[in-house]
C-alpha cells in the first residue's frame, strides 16, 4: 500500500525584492504552526510597511491600537527569532504562543524540525557567509535600481534648436 503521511509540510520565504531579504521558515504539524525568522529579534522587516501593504499602513491608525490585527502588522514590522500558533483555536494568527511555557516542547519539536529540514534541503544560509553575501548583493542591486531610476537632470537646450 501506499508510504505513510507526512505529518508535517515546510516552506520558506525568502524575498521578492533582494534588498528585502529577510528569510523566514515555517513548519505546521497538526494544529501547530511554527515560523523561525532569521534575523528576527534583531533588526526590523526592511519591507516599507507604508509601501509594502495598505492594511499594515492602515493598522497605524489610533482606532486600531488596541486590536489584535495591530499586534499582527508590528509583528510583521519588528518579527521576533520564533512565532507559534495553535490553529485550530487562532487561524488568524493573532497570538504568538512561542514563549508559553507549556508549549516549550512542541516549540523545541518544531525549531528541531525546521533546522533539520534546512539541512535536508542543502539551504545555503546555513553559512553565515552566504548570508552576509546575500544582504551586500541585495545592497548592490538596490544602489543600481536607484540609480537606473533616478529622475535624470533636464538639459536645457540652445534657443533655435528643435
């Protein structure tokens, strides 16, 4: 008969843009699903929140300060390392559940998991070196797009001339 199911499905996020380079890594298993952000708690999401989203922009205003969908768009700003959701009880991802005590060892289980398929996979940003390589050329792409689409200087042209 047929090999038995998987019980967990991975996926990564790397970047559209490459000066946006900001990998994340996800696992879900059952009801839980795991993102690990690899530069997160480090430094912010580079992605413009008022350019990357009208919601993330809109989330800013006063009257949502206190809603869940806030906290989602900060935390889309400013990720942390480790994010956690129970789905069946949040499918919206509204509560990061990754510091709860009692889900330390689903949280480990997960962490395990995706670092385990990483290297499964051959990712290559488990060399610290092609990471740093990955962020300068990104920097470098950015500086030639700005370049290639700054407005050019208008040359005034002799009187007389078409």
């Amino acid at each position: 008969g047929p090999g038995a199911w998987r019980t967990q499905i991975f996926t990564e996020y790397i970047t559209h843009i490459p000066w946006y380079f900001y990998p994340r890594y996800a696992v879900r298993e059952g009801n839980h699903k795991l993102v690990f952000n690899l530069f997160g708690g480090e430094r912010p999401n580079p992605l413009d929140p008022d350019k990357y989203c009208f919601a993330m922009g809109e989330s800013r205003q006063p009257q949502y300060r206190e809603l869940p969908i806030r906290r989602v768009y900060d935390r889309v700003a400013n990720p942390p390392a480790v994010e956690l959701y129970d789905l069946a009880n949040d499918p919206f991802e509204f509560t990061n559940l990754a510091d709860e005590p009692e889900l330390r060892g689903v949280r480990e289980r997960l962490l395990q998991a995706v670092a385990g398929w990483r290297k499964q996979t051959g990712d290559p940003l488990l060399d610290p070196g092609a990471v740093q390589r990955q962020e300068r050329k990104g920097l470098d792409y950015k500086e030639q797009y700005m370049n290639l689409h700054r407005p050019k200087p208008k040359v005034e042209k002799p009187q007389g001339q078409p």
